[in-house]
C-alpha cells in the first residue's frame, strides 16, 4: 500500500452507548466529561421520542398476541421457522 492510499482510508467517530459522538481520544472525552460537570455543556439526555416508542413496543407486543388466536400464533411460528431456516 502506497503512502497516498491512507487518504481513503475512513475511521468513524466512536459512539456512545446511544448512538451520540464522542471524543475518540482520552483527553477531548476528560475535558468533555469535566465540561458537562461543570454545566458548561449539557449532556444529551434520552430522546424522549424514543423512550415513548419503546414503552409503545412493549405494549404492542402482549396486546397483539392476546387478540390473536391459538391457530393464527401457530401459523405465524410456523411461517417464521420456515424463513428462518431456509436458504437465503
């Protein structure tokens, strides 16, 4: 590899454990974390959008099995088995 070939070469930011950015090296994440305690940045909170969703899915869920019959739940087990476990 030539030394004009890193040019391409693309190294993504690291994300935090909710898809935000941070600093990728120790020092810009100290003096982020140092910032935010101080109340100079604030953090990003949670989403509240997102929090409603996933409160949404877990209701969806139960409510959608109770509606449906024991033949319908089997059916759609079945179907998933199959596609599960077929050739993609």
């Amino acid at each position: 590899m030539a030394l004009n070939d890193f040019r391409h070469y693309h190294v993504s930011m690291p994300k935090g454990p909710n898809g935000q950015k941070r600093p990728a090296d120790a020092i810009g994440l100290a003096v982020l974390i140092g910032k935010i305690a101080t109340g100079e940045v604030e953090d990003t909170p949670t989403d509240p959008a997102k929090t409603y969703h996933t409160e949404g899915g877990k209701k969806g869920g139960p409510a959608r099995a109770a509606k449906l019959t024991a033949e319908q739940r089997s059916e759609i087990a079945r179907k998933a088995a199959a596609r599960r476990w077929s050739d993609k």
